[in-house]
C-alpha cells in the first residue's frame, strides 16, 4: 500500500487510528485536568466539557502519523498532540463567543458560553491556550530541553499573530472588505492552515528530524492546509448541518470572500484534488509507514463534517 491512491483502502486504516486518537487525547485531558473540589471547578468543568467527546483530532493524529516515521514514542506524541488540541479547542470556545461568531452550537452540542455562561468561556479559552505550553515546557514531557522549547516556539509562533489569531483578525476583516485570491490563501493559510501545518512540525520534532530535513514535511502540511479550508467552504455551503454538528452557511451570510466564492464550486473541487495529490507526492520517499498520512489527505477532501 506504499502507493495508496484515492480508490485505496485508505478508509480501512484512517477509521481505526481516529477512533484510537480521539480516546487517547480524551483519556490524556481526563488525566491533565482533574477537578480541583473548590471553587474553580466550574472552570475545570468548562475547560473538560469543551476539550472532551467532540471533533475530529485531526491535529493529534498528524502529531502521532508524523513522529511514527521516526520511531517516536507514541504517549509522548499523545502528550503533544493533547498540548496542540488545547490551542485548537480554545480557539473554538472564543470562535463561538457572542462577539465574534455568536454560535450556539458545536460538535452537535451546546457552545460553551451557551452551557456555562461568556465569562465561564472566555476564562475557560485563556486557561486552556496556558495548559498548552504547560504540558510541552514540563520537564515530565522528555528530558531534553531543546525538544521542549522547539515545541513551544513553534505552537507559539503558530498561534499567534503570525498564525491562528492573525489569520481571525483576516477573517474578521474579510466581513467589510473584498478580498482576492492571495489575500484569501493566506488568511487560511495563517487561519486554518498553521496549527495543522504545527501538528506536522511538532511531529518531526519529537522525531528528532533536523529542520533542514522537514521541508517536504512542511509542503505536504501546506497542501493540506489549504484542502482543509477548501473543503470546509464546500462544506460551509453545501453541507448538511446535522452532520456537521455545527451551523453551517455562515461565510455566504457574512458576506465574506471564500475559495468557492471566488473559484466556484467546480474549480475548488478540483483545487483541492490537486493539492491533496500534491501532498501525497510529498510523501514519496516513504514507504507504508506514511500511509496513514496519505489517508489523512484524502479524508479532508472527502469528509462530510
């Protein structure tokens, strides 16, 4: 299966390792984010409600998926890959807040703020973006320092305004301002893009890749990225609400300018083909040890949520 295309059983591997992924970094939440029994507990409960039984990990499994090339330790890529959800799942929490997207609804339950109330949430969002860096700068986490810092300077540059937070303020400036294709690929890329692009560098890192060995590494991560984003417009106007747990139509009510808005529908399909195919072409030096992350690129064109 060095060669998985499309067609593959790639379903047969990627379906299993989610499932693995998803109680693995749920079981590492549980056991990092015990209650308290005084009164921050509220918080905690917040913190848990938002980080467990819900989304896709995709960011966790493409930690675990790269440190396997390298013979990494897997709880060790768990304890990573936790960290990294942290910052996605707190992103998720002010996303959804009534001064940003305003939504009620996530993973097909209630919004944090909805659950709890906004102060509960926004307290919840900031503890969660901290518990990141201080799973990876625990000297528990492995005992050589410069892994640890190298994994927090690059969740930190990744989050940050030359990442995550930058690419939201590009979003939220798209509300009132027309932007064009490059403008639009690199808002996602900083976006939606960097965190994902994180999980990969974090991956060689524990891995123990020199960076001057990542750059195809960091081309598939690229790839993927933007399919994601354009997948998630498709997603965003064709898509079923039910099954993506989530409200849907958001970026066409907001006015905002998309990939589908500005390739059409049948161009950003075949778009995202093409960099998934690009991304799989990354991985051409690999053998089946990468199949899992050629699975992972054709499950983002092919999701449903």
């Amino acid at each position: 299966m060095t060669a998985m295309e499309r067609t593959g059983p790639w379903r047969e591997l990627l379906l299993p390792a989610m499932k693995r992924i998803a109680e693995d970094v749920d079981a590492s939440f549980d056991a990092l984010l015990p209650m308290a029994n005084d009164p921050r507990d509220r918080l905690i409960e917040a913190m848990r409600y938002a980080a467990m039984g819900g989304g896709k990990r995709l960011r966790p499994l493409l930690v675990s998926a790269t440190a396997a090339l390298f013979g990494a330790d897997r709880q060790l890529a768990i304890r990573v890959g936790t960290a990294l959800e942290a910052i996605h799942v707190y992103s998720l929490i002010h996303d959804d807040l009534p001064c940003m997207d305003n939504d009620a609804l996530r993973h097909g339950k209630a919004t944090v703020h909805v659950a709890y109330d906004e102060a509960t949430a926004v307290l919840a969002g900031d503890a969660l973006h901290d518990f990141a860096f201080e799973v990876l700068s625990d000297p528990n986490l492995t005992g050589d320092p410069f892994v640890r810092i190298e994994l927090v300077r690059t969740l930190a540059l990744a989050s940050g305004m030359n990442g995550m937070a930058g690419g939201q303020m590009m979003d939220m400036a798209a509300e009132t301002a027309s932007f064009d294709l490059p403008t639009v690929t690199r808002l996602q890329q900083l976006k939606t893009g960097a965190l994902l692009s994180a999980a990969v560098e974090m991956g060689a890192i524990i891995g123990r890749l020199p960076s001057e060995g990542r750059s195809h590494l960091r081309g598939y991560a690229r790839d993927i990225g933007l399919a994601f984003q354009i997948a998630d417009d498709l997603l965003d106007a064709e898509g079923d609400e039910a099954a993506a747990g989530k409200a849907l139509r958001k970026d066409e009510t907001a006015g905002k300018e998309t990939f589908l808005s500005l390739l059409g529908p049948e161009r950003a399909r075949e778009q995202a083909q093409i960099l998934v195919e690009q991304a799989v072409q990354f991985l051409s030096s690999y053998g089946e040890e990468a199949d899992l992350l050629r699975a992972l690129a054709w499950f983002i064109v092919e999701r449903d949520r």
